[in-house]
C-alpha cells in the first residue's frame, strides 16, 4: 500500500515549492488542496488524470475517506497544504486518524508564509543585539490559545514576532501588544499574500498600523511583523567581521 504524501505548498508563488514536493505534485493521482489559501496555479504541475478535491468543503473524515480510498486503490495521494505543514496546518488531526487505519504517511518540508514574508521585504527577524528570538503565534479565535501564550506575555519579550491568523483583528492585537509593554512607536509590517501577484505590504508603527490596515481593506490572509528588528536600529554580526577569527576563518 503507498503512503499519503503532506507537501508543504509554500507561501503562494508556485516556484517556492521543494523540487519534493514539485516532483510528488506532478506524480500525483489524487491531490486534496486547501483551496482557500494555496495557489491553485500550483495545480497545473498535475498531470491531465489527476483527481483534485478541495478541502475547504470536506471535513475531516471526507478528507480520511478520500486518502483511504486512494492508498487502497494503489494511487498517489497528495495533501497539498500551504506553507509549511508544522504551523497552523491541522496535521495532529489528519495524522491521528490515518496511524488508526494503519496507513503510513511523510511530510514534505514548505516555505511557510513568514519565511515567504521575510522574503519580500528583504528583511532579517534576528538582527544582532536587537533580537535573536523569533515568536511565532496567533490571537484566539474559534481556536483557542493556551492562558500563558496571552499576546501581551509575549509582547513583554519586546523580541521579533510574526503573528498569523489575526489580521481580522488587528485593533485587539495592538492593544494587547501595548498594554504587553512594546512602546507605541514599534514598526510593524502587515504582508498580505506574500509572494502572490497581489501581495501588499503595509508599514508603519503600532499606533497607527490598524488604521492603514483597514485603509488597504486587508482582513486576512496576512501576517503582522512586530519588532525593533524592522526599524533603523542594527548592528554587524561577529560573523564577517574581519577582525573576528573562527572555526573557517584564522
Ligand atoms: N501553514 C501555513 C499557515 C496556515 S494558517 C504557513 O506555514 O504559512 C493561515 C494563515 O497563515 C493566514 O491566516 C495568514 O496569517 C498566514 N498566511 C498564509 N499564507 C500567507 C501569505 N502568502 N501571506 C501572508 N500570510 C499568509
């Protein structure tokens, strides 16, 4: 019996797939795609025969039903999910439910979109001794958050943060990451599609960022980029500076 395949979409250019993925896609006999956020241009990578259904109508166990179907039947079944399969991706779920069938299953890395973000703008999340951490989260929403992964405990760490899933609220997150202790003044960038055709990108600081936000209409399918690390602020690294010997360089 095959596998089932989860392929890490990329953030929404169709060239910013692994040569894995790319190959499993092109291979494939049956795709289940999360139409609401992957690039369906990615889906011209199928060949002709290819079965494509999108998830954003099925539940879970009609997403199970078609995977056991497929592997029964001998085909290639790929899920196409955006990003990277490890954030946001509801993977625990899926992954469950095939180990109960006895069905086996590998993961295929993607970009995620805040590496796709990044990208964009040409910029670093870890600038030296301005921030070396990077947090990666998410407002409540109809899923919740942990009591001690509150916004405004991590906004405290005044260290670089991509938040994903938020932009519908980005008044609430504002507040939060103020009352969290992040000064008004801390730049942040809103990135609305990353490396789609329509990409937006939207800069300024906390105290006026919902504003511009609202003003563009975005309201999702974007990132909040918190942190000094955006700002004029920076050092050089210890890296390549001359006068800084290492390991490869005496
Ligand atoms: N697994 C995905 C995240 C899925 S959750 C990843 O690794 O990127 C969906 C959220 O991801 C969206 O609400 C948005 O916050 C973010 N997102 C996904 N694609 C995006 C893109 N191209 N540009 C900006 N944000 C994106």
């Amino acid at each position: 019996m095959k596998k089932i395949y989860f392929v890490g979409a990329g953030p929404g250019d169709k060239e910013l797939i692994t040569l894995k993925g790319y190959k499993l896609l092109c291979q494939a006999d049956i795709v289940i795609y999360a139409g609401s956020l992957v690039n369906p241009e990615l889906l011209d990578y199928c060949k002709e025969e290819c079965k494509i259904y999108d998830s954003a109508v099925m539940d879970l166990m009609q997403i199970i039903e078609v995977m056991k179907n497929g592997v029964e039947n001998d085909k290639l079944v790929v899920r196409l999910q955006t990003g990277d399969i490890s954030l946001y991706g509801s993977i625990r779920e899926q992954s469950e439910e095939l180990k109960k069938l006895g069905i086996e299953y590998e993961s295929i890395a993607g970009v995620s979109s805040f590496l796709g973000a990044a990208a964009s703008m040409g910029i670093e999340y870890t600038v030296p001794e301005i921030s070396q951490s990077l947090i990666i989260t998410r407002l409540e929403g109809r899923t919740p958050v942990p009591k001690l992964e509150k916004l405004e405990l991590f906004a405290s760490n005044q260290t670089s943060m991509a938040i994903f899933l938020s932009v519908q609220n980005i008044d609430n997150v504002v507040d939060r990451l103020i009352e969290g202790g992040y000064p008004q003044d801390t730049p942040v960038a809103v990135v609305y599609k990353a490396t789609w055709k329509d990409e937006k990108i939207v800069v300024g600081e906390l105290r006026n960022i919902a504003d511009k936000v609202k003003r563009e209409g975005i309201k999702k399918t974007a990132l909040i980029l918190v942190g000094k690390f955006l700002g004029d602020e920076y050092n050089y690294s210890k890296l390549y500076d001359k006068i800084f010997k290492h390991e490869y360089r005496k």
